[in-house]
C-alpha cells in the first residue's frame, strides 16, 4: 500500500492535481466522476463500481471545484 502510494505521488508532483493529495481512492473517485460527466448513468456505474447501494454512487455525481468554475466561465461567455 505505501509503495502504491510513493507511486502516485512521484507521478502527482509531476503533473498538476490542484494541490490534492494523491491516493488510489481518488483515481477511483476521479474515474467515476468522468463516466457520470460523459453521460453514463448511475445504475451502470453502480454495476461497474460494485457499490450495494445506488447513494454510495451518487456521490461521483457532485461537482468539482474545476466543474463549477467552468460552469461559471461558460457564464461569461
């Protein structure tokens, strides 16, 4: 488990993740939050997550900090 983490986090500290920490849980969250953004409904998600409980999955489906500065950005437009 720490090697997995000192993984993530010398390939974090190269790229910018908005000053989070890495960690395993995180590209799993990241990775549902991306399929419900492309579309993909919760009850597949939940399929693909293995979660028991569909709430469990809803919670991919709250926005970034990124996500609602954008939707303010498009705003401006």
């Amino acid at each position: 488990r720490k090697a997995i983490n000192t993984i993530l986090n010398k390939y974090a500290a190269k790229v910018d993740i908005g000053g989070q920490k890495m960690h395993p849980h995180l590209l799993r969250h990241q990775f549902g939050h991306d399929m419900v953004q492309n579309g993909e409904t919760l009850s597949v998600l939940k399929e693909i997550l293995g979660h028991e409980n569909i709430n469990t999955t809803a919670r991919y489906t709250k926005p970034t900090k990124k996500d609602t500065q954008e939707a303010v950005e498009r705003l401006n437009q």
